[in-house]
C-alpha cells in the first residue's frame, strides 16, 4: 500500500482524487505547514481502527477490575463529565 501525502490546499483542490484512491484502499495524509494533521483512509482501515480501540479500552476496563479498581454508576461518569466541561468553560 503506497501513502500519498498533500498539502491541505491539494486535498481541498482534489478531494474527490483522494476519496476514490482511499476506495481503492491508498491513504492520504494531509499536512499543514509540513506536520501531518489529518488522513482521507479507506473506511475498513477506519472501522478496524475504532474496533481496536474499543477492544484495547475494554481490556483496560477488565484489568481495572481485575485489581479491584473502583466501579462507577452511570450518573456519576455524566456528573463527573459535566462538572469537567463547566470547569473548563470558567
């Protein structure tokens, strides 16, 4: 698999170019002022990206409880979270 790489003005300029080589499964990395900031993938590559994720955070979550670690009720996971985001506003 061959990366491709543009600048954010060549995937704007061309985006419909990426999407159909992202189809044919070739991903474009998109930089801006030289650092990479984004990528057009394939959709597989992006689904099997979040399957990992969500596999690597379940056993996480398993050795947390493993140990003994302290479980939350949903209402306290949303209060928590909301009292984070009004934190972050002040």
């Amino acid at each position: 698999m061959t990366e491709n790489t543009v600048t954010v003005r060549e995937a704007r300029a061309h985006l419909a170019d990426h999407i159909n080589r992202a189809e044919e499964g070739v991903p474009t990395v998109i930089t801006r002022n030289g650092a990479p900031v984004a990528a057009v993938v394939p959709i597989a590559d992006f689904e099997a990206l979040e399957e990992a994720a969500d596999v690597m955070l379940a056993r996480e979550a398993e050795a947390v409880l493993a140990e003994g670690g302290r479980t939350v009720t949903m209402a306290e996971l949303l209060a928590d979270l909301f009292t984070e985001q009004d934190g972050d506003a002040a």
